[in-house]
C-alpha cells in the first residue's frame, strides 16, 4: 500500500491498530487509543536538556589521569554509545512512521527518535572537550570489528523490516524477486518483522544501554569523569522512558488490546522473541570480554559487569512476560540506582517544582480575602 | 485526605508482616524496613519496582507511566488505602 503523507480518506483513529492500518491524517491529541503514548510524549518533553548546559571541562584533567586500560574502557564505551544512539536517531523514524496509524504513536516515535539525537550531540561535546580533534575515535567506530559486530545485530531486525515495507508499499503483496533474492510480502510476514524488530529495540533500550550506563558510572562511582557521568544520568533517564514505551507497545500487543493477529503472532514468535534477549545478553558480556582485556577499573570487572547484564535481563525478560533465566537475586551495581533515580538528576531550581513553573503563567486563583482591603 | 497517622498492615509474601503509614509511599515504607526491593526512577515511569499486589488497595501519588499489569503496582509512586497483601519480585 502506497504511503500518502496526509490521508485524505477521513478516518477514525480511535479505531486503529497501532501499525498497519491506515495512514495518520490530522496530528491530534484530543482523543487517544492509547493514551499511554500521549503522556510519554509530555514527560518525554518535560525532560528535555541540552549537552551545552553540562560542563564536562574537568573531564579532560581526569582523564589524562586515568590508566591506558581505564582509558580503553571509558573510550571504548564512549564509542558503543555512539553507535547506539546513532542507530536509535534514526531507525525508529525510518522503520516505524511509515506503518504507524495512531497519531500519539507517530508523535511518541518522533519525539523518541529526536532525544537519541540529543544524546549524540552530547557524545561530542564529551569528545570534543577531551581530544583536540576526536576523528580517530568516530572513525573507528565503523572500523572496530568488537562494535561492528553489535552495529549488525542492533540494525539487521530494523533494515529487514525497512525493506519489507519499502516492497510492499511499491510493489503491494506478492512474491517479488530483487537482485536475484526472493522476497514474500504479506501482512503476516510484515507484522512478524516488526514483532521482532520491536523486541530487538526493546532489548536494545533495556539491556544493550544499561552496560554502557554501569561503565560510565563505575567511573563516577571513583569521583572520575563526572561532567561525563552527569550527562550520562541525563540519557539514562530519557533511555528509560523509551524502554517503558517499548515494553508498553509489547505488552499492549500481548495481551491482545490492539492487533488481534499481532496478539497472535506474540505467541507464534515468543522463543524468537526470547531468542533476541538471549542474544543481547551474550552480546554484552562478549563485550565486557573486550572491555576488560587490559585489565580492570577499581568497583568494575568483567565478571560483575556480567552478573549485572545477567541481573537487569531476568529484571527486563519479566517485564514482557517471558521466563527469567538468570541465577541473579540481588542487584551486583547496588549504587547504579543511585545514578538512575530521577530524583538525583540535575535541574534548573525553577523547574524541580515542575506544576508551578509555567511559562508565562497567570494565577487564576482569587480568593474573597484578596480585596479584603479595597475600598470603594 | 489520609490522616497521615493512619496506619495499614501490609503482608509480603516470603517476608512477613510491616505496618505501613500513608504518608510515605510503598517504597519508602519497604526500604525503611530494610527489604530488599529494586527500584530506578523512583517516579513511575520505568517500572522497575513492579510488584505484584495480591489483595489491597493503593492510591498513586503521581500517574504511573510505566507498563503494569492489571494485579500489579508501582511501590514507587502509590500509597496504600487498605491493608495490602503484596509479592516482591527477587
């Protein structure tokens, strides 16, 4: 089915799936199928924050006081988390709008999709205050084969469903042939894609990022890198927004509340499903492999990094109703949430009282006592 | 409101009995009484301290976001209205 930017058919968004029912026309916000969506979007919004506002200059003391294999870490993460979100700016964007039918979803997305471009914004203000020219470190980023190897696993679910619907929306369903390849586009081949490629992302937000948290703040943790750290706390926050959504979409699909057929093809794909995080887990502690290869940081090591991604897996599996597979019963990073409650996030004083801080506001409230002292 | 003296008797399972006062939420009572519970944002929107309630009622300070399921509460963001009977997840 062709995309049209604005549906002129009227339509009524109440009734639409998620994905794959008819194009968005009007960008309304009166009215949600889920209202989830809408409030993601406002708390989504009520975050934002821009790199600039966090000075990170003493970085550069530290770091040329940290060891060749602290500097191994903390670069080596710096450039996984540049990947990350590098992907994240984009692909939901690209693969989601196009198939989506509710508007709160469609503004969700991009609301989403645009903070992963804050986020890698501040990835360069971090290397730009810590090298003269950072070149080096993001040309090694599509070089590297230790973050390559990830880069293909995190885009391969996104560039397959991509080109699904790039098919379907050119050439409808059939069997197509392109570059010699045979494709079979359907609608159940397509709702099987974006199934997986929705728990892919999910197990993207929810494991592939906290690693990468736990090294920056292993770093803090040490009174190291902190301008570095206060952003991090700032993405980290933002990350965990997106990984409720994600695991809302799921679970909304699961339970059946949206697509029947996607409630169907939840539990015709589960092990796959499961697969993916099994994958994502054994992923990050390869990388943790490689992380540590010149040896340790004082709090952080290969082996409690490991029980970590194991620990918030068996945390993350649950939330989308999967088994929990780990031996893990107690948090290894105890001090990680000191890091991830949002109560400890930096703000602007006027804004830590968020209802009264509003721009250009009136107070409406008038009480008899205000004239008690007019005269007439 | 709650008259912040109110007291409720809240049961986990595998731990035993705590009481409970309404003017600190769920979280803030558990951690006081030193039982381990895993929490992130402390604000509703992550969803990490999900725990199941098996009978009880609670109020939300703030409109939990994050993906709960129809037995389950946010420790983080509510305070109990009745005794509860709640399932930690370790």
């Amino acid at each position: 089915m062709k995309y049209t930017t604005f549906n002129q058919q009227s339509v009524n968004s109440l009734s639409e799936p998620m994905f794959f029912g008819n194009p968005v026309n009007v960008a309304r916000y009166d009215q949600q199928k889920h209202s989830i969506f809408e409030k993601l979007i406002e708390k989504q919004i009520s975050f934002f924050w821009r790199p600039e506002e966090v000075d990170v200059s003493r970085d550069r003391v530290d770091f040329q006081k940290l060891t060749d294999p602290e500097k191994h870490i903390f670069i080596s993460n710096l450039k996984y988390q540049t990947l990350l979100d590098s992907v994240q700016g984009r692909s939901p964007n690209i693969a989601f709008l196009p198939i989506i039918s509710l508007p709160e979803l469609e503004t969700w997305v991009e609301t989403w999709s645009f903070f992963e471009t804050i986020h890698s914004r501040s990835y360069t203000h971090i290397l730009r205050n810590l090298f003269s020219d950072p070149s080096d470190i993001f040309d090694d980023i599509v070089v590297n084969d230790e973050i390559k190897r990830r880069a293909s696993d995190i885009s391969r679910y996104y560039d397959d469903l991509i080109f699904a619907t790039q098919l379907w929306q050119t050439q409808g369903e059939g069997t197509h042939t392109v570059d010699g390849e045979t494709h079979v586009i359907n609608q159940r081949e397509l709702k099987k894609k974006l199934y997986l490629c929705m728990n892919s992302v999910n197990a993207l937000e929810a494991i592939r990022f906290y690693v990468s948290f736990a090294c920056t703040f292993a770093f803090a943790e040490r009174k190291l890198m902190e301008g570095n750290s206060k952003i991090i706390r700032l993405i980290a926050r933002d990350e965990n927004l997106h990984l409720t959504s994600t695991q809302h979409i799921l679970n909304i699909w699961a339970k059946g509340k949206d697509d029947p057929e996607m409630a169907e093809i939840a539990e015709e794909c589960k092990d796959q499903a499961r697969e993916i995080f099994m994958c994502a887990v054994a992923q990050e502690k390869e990388w943790a492999d490689y992380l540590f290869k010149d040896g340790s940081m004082i709090g952080l090591n290969k082996q409690i990094l490991c029980e970590y991604v194991e620990y918030i897996a068996n945390q993350r599996m649950a939330a989308i109703g999967l088994d929990t597979p780990f031996d893990v019963k107690s948090n290894p990073l105890p001090w990680m949430n000191n890091y991830l409650n949002s109560d400890n996030v930096q703000v602007a004083p006027q804004e830590s009282e968020i209802s009264s801080y509003l721009v250009g506001q009136i107070d409406s409230s008038v009480s008899e006592d205000d004239f008690a002292d007019f005269e007439l | 409101m709650s008259n912040s003296d109110e007291r409720f008797h809240i049961d986990i399972v595998d731990v035993g009995p705590v009481s409970a006062s309404t003017d600190k939420t769920l979280l803030e009572t558990i951690e006081a009484h030193n039982i381990d519970v895993h929490f992130h944002c402390r604000e509703g929107f992550c969803g990490a301290c999900r725990t199941k309630l098996l009978c009880g009622k609670v109020s939300y300070t703030t409109d939990p976001l994050a993906y709960i399921d129809d037995d389950e509460i946010l420790p983080c963001c509510c305070i109990p209205t009745s005794a509860l009977k709640i399932d930690i997840p370790r």
